[in-house]
C-alpha cells in the first residue's frame, strides 16, 4: 500500500561531489553536494543561490567536480554547515551555518593544481572532473537555487580503479565505491545485486572503443 505525502523536500539522493571554485580573491572554496548528474560529458549541478559556489560558478564560470569515495566521508562531513560566504546570509546562520575561509583546511584535504581551469583539484578524491560553465539559471518553485550546465574539459581518475580495454581505459565499477547521500546521511553502495543487460551489450562495446554513445537514451 502506497501513502499520499506532502514532504518538505523530494531528495532521494546522488553520489556527493565536491566543487571547488575561486573566490573573487582568488582563494579556493570547496562545497559539498549531491544534486548532481551526467549526460556525456556533460553534468546538470543543483546549487542553493545563497552559496559562496554558486556566486564564483556565475563569476568565473569554472570549477572542479571531485568525487569522493566512502574512505573521504569524514573529510566531506567536517564541511557540513561552513559556508565560504561572508557575511553569512541569516537564512543560512538560522540553519546553523558558519563562514570559513580555509575550506581545505578544514576539511584536511590537500588542493592539486588542474590543467584546464583555475580552481585547483582536490588530491584524496579519485576522481577530478575540470569544467566550464555553458549554461545556468534560476531553477525550482518556492527554493532559492541555480541550475548549472558544465561541460567536463578534463577527466581525473585514479590508476586504481582503472580497467585497460579496448580504445579507452574505464572505470570498474567494482572497485568504484562512491559515497552517497540520501536524505541528508551518508552510504556507500552494496553488492552488485543483479547482472545488467546494458553492460554486456554492444552500446558499452561501443563506448569504450571510442565509438560516440549517450547512456540512458533508449
């Protein structure tokens, strides 16, 4: 039996990425998240409009979306509730929000230099995605957010979670242990729990040589 429910939020949670940007000063921010997807490459990032991020991603029009895996939970937690905006909008210091200016710092996490942005990369996360903002505007009814079209101009991945075949390596998505966040708490993926047509299919033959595929339009 289903129920009619009216909640306050329809979030049923993303894997968590953190953005990196620069402030006007030049210093770096990072902010966590999860309303994030891809298409290609191509990626859509949901950002509340009263952000730090979401003003430097509007400025600059460049960023960095760095995956974490679970062993990076604690790291992404100690940026919960630190905002790199100053003053801190008094919505956001309702909620229990403080300004920090030393994102990584706080966080314990160490910034690597990109190659195709300024925003720097965040080293202890296995991947590193560089971008470019092609697109944004207000998005949502009765919430405060900005809706972000970013082309990825750079791919990062660590060796280990890497399979050599075909034209291109890819990612195992056995090895791959993203961190999740679903109604605002944190899980990593189970087991594979059932073998996948798609994945044995010429589409994923045809990705990994090269061949142009766009996942998810059947």
């Amino acid at each position: 039996m289903h129920r009619t429910i009216d909640p306050t939020i329809l979030y049923f949670g993303t894997p968590v990425a953190l953005i990196s940007t620069l402030n006007d000063d030049g210093s770096a921010n990072i902010a966590p998240m999860s309303s994030v997807w891809w298409l290609g490459w191509s990626c859509m990032l949901g950002l509340g409009s009263m952000g730090q991020t979401s003003d430097n991603l509007i400025r600059s029009r460049e960023c960095v979306i760095n995956l974490p895996s679970v062993d990076q939970v604690a790291h992404v937690d100690r940026l919960a509730l630190t905002t790199g905006k100053n003053p801190v909008p008094e919505r956001k210091q309702q909620w229990g929000y403080r300004y920090e200016a030393e994102k990584f710092r706080e966080a314990g996490l160490t910034p690597l230099p990109s190659e195709t942005v300024a925003p720097p990369r965040v080293l202890e996360c296995p991947v590193h995605m560089e971008g470019v903002v092609h697109h944004y505007r207000p998005f949502g009814k009765n919430v405060s957010a900005n809706v972000f079209e970013v082309h990825i101009t750079r791919l990062h991945v660590d060796d280990a979670l890497l399979v050599d075949g075909g034209a291109r390596p890819h990612v195992d998505p056995l090895r791959w242990r993203p961190l999740i966040m679903s109604f605002t708490r944190f899980f990593g993926l189970s087991d594979e729990v059932h073998p996948s047509r798609l994945a044995e299919s010429p589409f994923m033959t045809f990705a990994q040589q090269g061949t142009p595929a766009v996942a998810g339009a059947r």
